[in-house]
DNA sequence: TATGCTTGCCAACAAGCGTTGACCAACAGA
DNA sequence: TCTGTTGGTCAACGCTTGTTGGCAAGCATA
C-alpha cells in the first residue's frame, strides 16, 4: 500500500529501512513520541540521522510507518457466538505481547493527536466491523465495541504501560477467565437498560 | 503535606500560586508532561516562567504539585455490599467530570516515569484499602483491585483521552449500567477459574 | 573508463526548551 | 525615613530538538 513496485528485485537500503522501523517502534514503545528523539532512533539503528530523514520525510511520516497495525481478528463465523469474548481477550493477549507496537501506540496514542486519531482508525476499521457481526442488533454495535475495547485497553494500559503490580503479576489464563464474560457480555448480552 | 504552616495570615502570592497550578493542570492535560511546557503555563497564568521555578522548584515539582489527587472514594459500610459496582463507577465518572487533574494524570502516566510512579501511588494507597474491605478473601483484594481498575481507567483513556467516538456518546446512566456488573463482578464474585 | 544513481556521513541551522541570576517596584516594620 | 523582604520582570545561558544541504564513497551500466 505505502509504496507502489519495487523494480529492483531488492534494494540494498532495505535492511537499514526496517532497522530504523525497529528502533523507532522500541523507542515510542519505552518514551513516546516527544521523548523518541530521531537521534536515538538512528543510534539505535547505527545509522546517521539524515537517513532517517530521507527514508520517511519527517518524524510524523516515520510514526505512521512504524506502527502500521494489523489486528489480525478471527473471523467471528469460524467459533461459536458464545466464544467471541474469549477468543478476542485470549488474541489480544497475544498480539499485545507478540511485539512491542500496540505498546508504542499506546503510550503515543495518550499525548499525541495524530496517535489517537490512529487509534480511532483502527478501532473503527478493525474492531466495530466484527461487533457488527456478532451484536444482536447491528445498530447497537458502536456502543457495544466502544465498551469491550474499553475493557481490553483497560487492561493493557494498567498491565503493560502504567504497570500495576497486581496487573503484571496475573497469568494469561487468570485474565482469560476473569475478562472473557466482560467482553462476551459487553458484544452479545441483552442491554442492560 | 507539602508546607507545614503559613505563619503569615495569607500569602499575597497565593493567588498567583493557584493561577500557576490551574494552568499547569489544563496544559498537562491536554498536552502531555513533554509538551506541556513551563513557558506556555507562564503565559497562560499571566506570569513570568522565571515565577514556576521560583515557586516550585522545576518542572517536576510543578507536576507533582499540580496532580496531587485525592479520589474521595465512599467508604464501603455505607452501603449495602451489592452496590459497591454500581458506587464505584458513579464516583469515578463524576470525578473525571469534575475536573481535568484526572485526564491529566492519565496522559502524563502513559509517557512519563514519575507520572506512572504517581498512578501506582494512588491505586496502591486508595483504591486497594477499599478492595480489602470488600473482597471475600483478602488475599485476592489486589488482583481484584487492578481488574477493577483496569476496567474503570479503560473507560476513561476511551472516553476522555483517545475519544472514540462511541464512548463520548454514550450516556453516563449508560456507562453506569454497563460498567457497574463488571466490577462488582471483579470485587466480590467467587474466583471465575 | 566514464556516468549517474544509491547509500551513507558530516556539519550546521533555527527554534524551542528548562533554568538562572540580576534587577526593580511595592510594601511593612523599625 | 531608612531597611529588608516579597512579588515580579527581563535577558540570557547552555542544551537538545527536527531538519537541511553538501560531499564522499560504492556500484551498475554504458
């Protein structure tokens, strides 16, 4: 999507584009955007700093190249509707821990306009399409996903970025079993009036 | 706590001082520790930057004055313990509604160290007493008490920080009839394993 | 060998930051 | 009236930031 063909069977700059694309996602993971300086970034990635300049424009154009997120969701007619709650705490829990860039955006997200309005992207371009799926009326399924999404933020805020004890302490399976009937009720159970 | 007695009857330079925080606090909020810079409160508080560090030391000091948060949170024998839910998050909604020191903590403690510190300070020393007043076995009050968290700071960030659009809309009787199962559920049901 | 694109480094710019210290006006107590 | 304290401004410091443009090697093609 971002760039058209690549004529050059393989360019030689592209092991250091995806080094700077590392760095800059461990930097806006650890410090967020204001204190991810390009500087360090290009340390990070042993490169000058014009080159970051030259690859991605700005540092705005390297954040949006860095945390181009794909969720990944399950096809919700592949489970029983019963199960969406877990399946989507037990995937959340996976991806959040598969790689640091949902943190990155996370903490980004929190101070940065351009972060949240990324946020606001995915949630509606990936989220609300499969609340739609599964909520029982489809005119409900905003409110329905803003609530789960709330939940499953709620957790990786406090577990992952503010780092509560109590939070990081849980096993996988303990927020499984704790989080799964929020999230299943939040999607699919009569409201609550 | 932080002076220890104002000998002179009242402080010419008190009003200045609040000025000061107020402001400190709208920027914090709004922009984040990073971006939220001394010389912009200063001049939204019609003062001299030169005045923040002559009354609060640096800029750390200025944070740390400006987010002390006292949450007010009820006292659990007050009411019936099937309603503590339903209190809980009445009480934080109108305490995010009431003021900006809440949305501000957020922001900072998302990027910021010291801001993050301070979160952990507050659930640890307000929130936590209270999970141990109402949890069947003590034992689980944290784990309980960072569900709950989790899920009442997850309506927050989607509400009030990263607004999702859906989560603005909803009515706060609505977030109240959603939310207050889910943590009364995390506070005193049995262990879902 | 000559040409031209690619990949990279280096030095510098202008702007903004937190922070400091000198200075000044107003006022209170002797 | 003199004097010391308080509340405040002003100008500057050293530093870091994003960003720019010039220059040197490497490599492919002609």
């Amino acid at each position: 999507m971002t760039q058209s063909k690549p004529p050059t069977p393989a360019r030689r700059s592209e092991a250091t584009r995806t080094a700077i694309l590392d760095a800059a996602r461990e930097r806006f993971a650890a410090d967020g955007y204001e204190r991810a300086t390009i500087r360090a970034i290009a340390k990070d990635a042993n490169i000058d700093p014009s080159m970051v300049m030259r690859y991605y424009g700005n540092k705005e154009g390297l954040f949006a190249a860095a945390v181009a997120v794909d969720l990944k969701l399950p096809d919700p007619a592949s489970f029983p509707r019963a199960e969406v709650g877990r399946a989507l705490v037990t995937h959340f829990l996976a991806m959040w821990e598969e790689n640091e860039v949902l943190t990155a955006l996370l903490r980004v997200g929190a101070t940065n306009q351009a972060g949240a309005e990324r946020m606001r992207g995915i949630f509606g371009d990936q989220l609300l399409p499969l609340a739609r799926q599964v909520c029982p009326d489809p005119e409900q399924a905003p409110a329905r996903a803003a609530l789960a999404s709330s939940q499953l933020l709620g957790l990786a805020l406090t577990r992952y970025v503010l780092r509560f004890p109590p939070a990081v302490a849980l096993a996988r399976e303990e927020v499984v079993a704790w989080l799964a009937p929020t999230v299943q009720r939040y999607l699919t159970a009569p409201h609550p009036a």
